[in-house]
C-alpha cells in the first residue's frame, strides 16, 4: 500500500491515502500482474476498458466526452512514466473528475 501511495504522491503531493486504499481494494488481484497493473496510454482498447471499467462503471460517469478528457489528460501528466501505474492513474482520473470522495 505504502508503494501505491508513493507513486501517487509524486502527481500529487497531498493525495488521500485513504482514496488510494480504496483504488487498491477495488483492483484487489489485477494489481499482482505486472501487465494488468500498468496502464497503456498507446493501446485504444486499454484506454476504452479504463473508460468504461473504471469511469463508467466505478465512478458512474457516463459523458464519454468528460471521461475521454480526464483519461488523455492524466496520459498527459504521466507521459514522462513508462510504467504507468494503475492505481495513480485511476487516481488521477477520479481527482480529475472530482470523485475521490465518491470511492
């Protein structure tokens, strides 16, 4: 958990640990592979799961305009990552479009 909130807190330096738990919880046994813990900003169908999976299904935001926004502003702000963790990137989507608090 403590490598989750690490990574976060270099996008943002006062992130909610408890936000980050939840985010965790929610990817429970995606996050213990490597492939599935990452997040590809290249792959159309990565980005289309993370719209749909995540921001419309877990954040329940279905204006696909909003959710395309926050998702390529977020690969934006993580370009300079490789290895773009999913856990910070949910994070970042979710304070983009002001649902932390709705985890």
């Amino acid at each position: 958990m403590a490598d989750y909130l690490a990574d976060v807190k270099k996008y943002d330096a006062a992130a909610d640990a408890d936000a980050v738990a939840k985010i965790v919880k929610h990817l429970g046994i995606a996050l213990r592979n490597r492939d599935s813990s990452l997040v590809s900003c290249t792959d159309p169908e990565e980005l289309k799961r993370v719209r749909n999976s995540w921001v419309a299904g877990k954040l329940g935001v279905t204006d696909g305009a909003k959710a395309d926004a926050a998702i390529e502003k977020t690969c934006k702000v993580m370009a300079a990552d490789n290895s773009k963790s999913r856990v910070t990137f949910y994070y970042l989507v979710a304070k983009d479009l002001g649902m932390l608090g709705s985890l």
